[in-house]
C-alpha cells in the first residue's frame, strides 16, 4: 500500500485543509446533513478522502462518546461499518467514476438501484468522482433523483471541474470547495507520515517538497515516498537537488519557451519530460492554470501576469492547448496532441514583432502567414451549405455559432453554447468542419472554438437573409434542436 493510502485521513480532524476541516465539522455538528454534497477542487486535494469520512460518519455504529467525541461528530473506526469502508469493502458505499460510468444507462441503473434499501449499513452512499464527466443526457438523470431522492441515500459528487456540471445539479447540491493546500497544510500532511514511517528529515525538506507539490497532498507524500524508498539523502540541499532532477518540467520555463515563439526547445522539453514519465494531462493542467491566472491578470483580476503575452495570445493558447486536452485520450502517442499544440502556436507571427527599420524609424510588422482573408456572410453561408449535405448536425450547431478571426491558418468560432462547442470540438465534427473550410478557403485550416455571446438579433426592417449569424425563427430552432439532439 502506498503511503498516500496508508495515512490518508480518517477522521474530519485528520483532515489537512483547514478551511474544509471547519465547513464539514460545521454541518455534521448541525445534524442537518443535506442529501447531495459537490466537493469541488483540483487532483489530490482530499475530496475522497473527505467522501468516505462522512460516508463512516452517517454509518458508524458507535455511540461511544469516548471513541465518537460530542454530538457524535466523528466516526469510531473500530465498527463494522468503519472498517469494511476503510477498506473499501462496504456494499452499501459505492464509488463510481463518471469518467467510465458517464451514459444515460449508467444512470438508469444507478437510479434503479437507489431505491432499494440498504444490505446493512443505516445509508447508502453514492461517491460519484469526475461528476462532470456524464453526459448531458445522463446528467439531467441523474438530477431527477437529486430532487426527490429516498431517504435512505446520500449523494457525494467530486469533481475537479465543477463549471462542467449543469447548473440545475449544481444548485440541488451543497458545494464544498478544496483549494490547493497551502505549504503549512502540506508540511502538516506529511508530518503526519514522517511520524508514522519514523523517516528522519527536517522541516526546511519537507517545506522543499510541499513547495514543489504545488499544492497537491498526493504528489507531496509520493515524492516523500520515492526519496525514502530510494534511500535518499533527507538534508534540504540534496532533496532540492533530488528535486531538481526528477522535477519533469518548470512551467515558468515552457511558458517563457513559448513566448519566444522557441518551438523546437519546447518540443525538447515535452519530449524529455514524458522521458521522465510525466502525463501529458499533467503538464497540460498545470500550464492551463498558469495560463488561465496569466489572461485574469490582463483583465485586472489578480497579480500574475505573463509578460511577453498579449490578452489575445493568452486566449489562443488557452484554446490550443484545451482541444490538445481533449484530444489526448484518444491519442495513440500521448505528447502528439501537445506537440501540434506548440507547432501551431509557433507558426503565430506576433503583430508588434519584427525588425526596426532604420530609414523610416518605424517598426514594422514580421511577415505572417498567407492567404490571410476575412470570413464575410457570403464565405460563412457557403460552408454552411457545404457542411450540411456531408453531416445536417454539425450544419444545426454551426448555425449557434459565428466566425470571429482567421489569419490563414486558424479559423476562430465563437460558439454562443457549451454543449455546442463540445459537439464541435469532436473528433469526426471538427474533421468535417475542418475539411470544407479547407476547401473554401482554399488553403489548410484549423478550427478552434471558444464561448461567445450570441448574436444580437436583427432589427426588424432588416432581411433575415442578410446574415445566416443571427438568430433563426423558431421553426428553425426547433429543426436545429432536433437534428443534434437526434444524433
């Protein structure tokens, strides 16, 4: 068993995030628990941990004040009931991970199964992880039994991407935020394994290895795990060396890499840190949350921003990036979604780029791509009229969407709904797009989507065949709904 399983917390004081230590100490000495939490928050930060605490909580068959403390806030685990969830062998505690589980015959069962009583526990308890990932269809069933659900059931949705989720779910829930640990709560987690494996090593290396974990408690106690089982020096300089080396990639450094448009040095460094066993997933997480506190920044919303980027550049790599995101389980090699990603980004030619030129005084503008054209009305209706014969669905989502900017190479949609652009975003649907764009605008094009407000309608002396982008009549948006959600 690893360390991180073996001295995960098991009661709510053992909990290392103080803030969701309090909230969840606070609503179980309420009595009042509701029947849906959400725990939200980034990878490794507690939320299963956290589920299966208050799954012993409202299970524990101890009345012992001694073992369960005042107003039975705690779970015993000494019970019958305790011990089968630690060990992860209670029938009536299910974990379900939505990202295998995410269809509407998923949720059927489930719902089906819920409303039978429990083998022996007092609750059945559902700890759904990934909850964003079921489909719309599986997630409106699901919110039918989020609203009435039996008495005898408690639901417990994780997720590490709770804007995913639909709102009606969201607000039939009590949401539960894990932020990323603080260096005090990380150091406070592994302490608590130092103390029990007896690892001799100081507070200054552990701060070292919280600080390198970038506020995951997981990845804080698997790097104490790897540097005791390889017998490695504990003092601080050798666990920062130790550190430096395995460390797979600095995403200051790949960030500066891409700024300076260096594309074959940051290929290098994908390449060297999927060598070292970096996931891409992680990589590209990691650099999206950068990126994402970069373009806030811009906006003037916190502090971190990314010299050398304009607000524009920022969101075009945000896009580049997240489709690489989507595209990397599908991807027979792993680094080729993020490779593409940087190709791409490096071919943008930045428009305050270029050489001064010594005559004029002025600055002129570095060479960009060719056949750069605007997407007028008349270019939009004719690859509309050549998507739909190929495929009417992907036509029915183009039409709640408009061109924003294309410079020869990448066109820009601005797509008004996110189910829109997630249907848009598909492998077969993107291709499609991709393919009669081509062939319109006759030169190799790449298409990226990117939320946007729709269309303000037309007033009412103006045709409505000026612009195929604004809204249709509702007998079009009856067609339209019941061509995509008829595939």
């Amino acid at each position: 068993m690893t360390l991180y399983l073996k001295y995960r917390p098991q009661k709510l004081e053992e909990l290392d995030s103080e803030s969701v230590r309090e909230t969840l100490s606070k609503i179980v000495s309420s009595g009042k628990l509701p029947h849906a939490f959400l725990f939200e928050g980034p990878k490794g930060t507690g939320k299963t941990s956290a589920a299966r605490i208050i799954a012993k909580i409202v299970n524990c068959e101890s009345t012992s004040p001694r073992l369960r403390g005042p107003g039975k806030i705690e779970p015993c685990n000494k019970c019958e009931q305790c011990l089968a969830i630690t060990k992860g062998s209670n029938l009536d505690v299910i974990e379900l991970d939505a990202a295998s589980h995410r269809g509407i015959d998923d949720v059927r069962a489930l719902r089906d199964a819920v409303k039978l009583a429990p083998a022996k526990a007092k609750k059945k308890v559902y700890i759904i992880d990934e909850a964003h990932m079921l489909t719309p269809e599986a997630s409106n069933a699901l919110l039918k039994t989020l609203e009435e659900p039996p008495s005898h059931v408690l639901f417990i949705l994780a997720t590490t991407n709770p804007e995913k989720l639909i709102e009606t779910i969201r607000s039939r829930t009590t949401s539960v935020s894990f932020k990323k640990a603080t260096m005090d709560e990380v150091v406070r987690s592994l302490t608590r394994v130092v103390a029990g494996e007896k690892i001799k090593i100081d507070k200054k290396s552990l701060e070292i290895i919280a600080k390198k974990s970038e506020g995951s408690f997981r990845d804080a106690v698997k790097t104490l795990e790897q540097l005791s089982s390889e017998k490695r020096s504990m003092k601080p300089e050798d666990v920062e060396e130790y550190l430096l080396e395995t460390h797979a990639v600095s995403i200051e450094e790949f960030i500066t890499l891409l700024a300076q448009r260096e594309t074959k040095k940051a290929i290098e460094t994908v390449e060297k840190a999927a060598q070292k066993g970096l996931r891409m997933e992680n990589l590209i997480e990691n650099l999206l949350s950068r990126l994402r506190m970069g373009l806030l920044a811009k906006v003037g919303i916190g502090s971190e921003d990314l010299e050398g980027f304009s607000k524009d550049d920022l969101v075009l790599l945000i896009n580049l990036f997240s489709k690489a995101g989507s595209e990397l389980k599908g991807a027979l090699i792993s680094e080729l979604p993020v490779e593409l990603a940087i190709i791409e980004w490096g071919g943008e030619k930045p428009e305050n780029s270029g050489q001064k030129n010594e005559s004029s005084g002025v600055r002129e503008r570095a060479p960009g791509p060719t056949n750069i054209k605007e997407i007028t009305d008349e270019i939009w209706r004719t690859i509309l009229s050549q998507v739909k014969p190929i495929n009417t669905s992907i036509e029915a989502l183009l039409r709640a969407a408009k061109p924003i900017s294309y410079d020869g190479k990448i066109l820009t949609l601005g797509v008004y709904y996110r189910f829109h652009k997630e249907r848009l975003e598909e492998g077969s649907h993107r291709r499609v797009l991709e393919d009669v764009a081509s062939g319109v605008l006759g030169a190799p094009v790449r298409v990226i989507c990117t939320l946007t407000e729709p269309a303000a309608k037309k007033v009412a002396n103006e045709e409505k065949s000026e612009s195929v982008l604004t809204e249709g009549e509702d007998k079009d948006i009856i067609k339209i709904a019941e061509e995509i959600f008829g595939n």
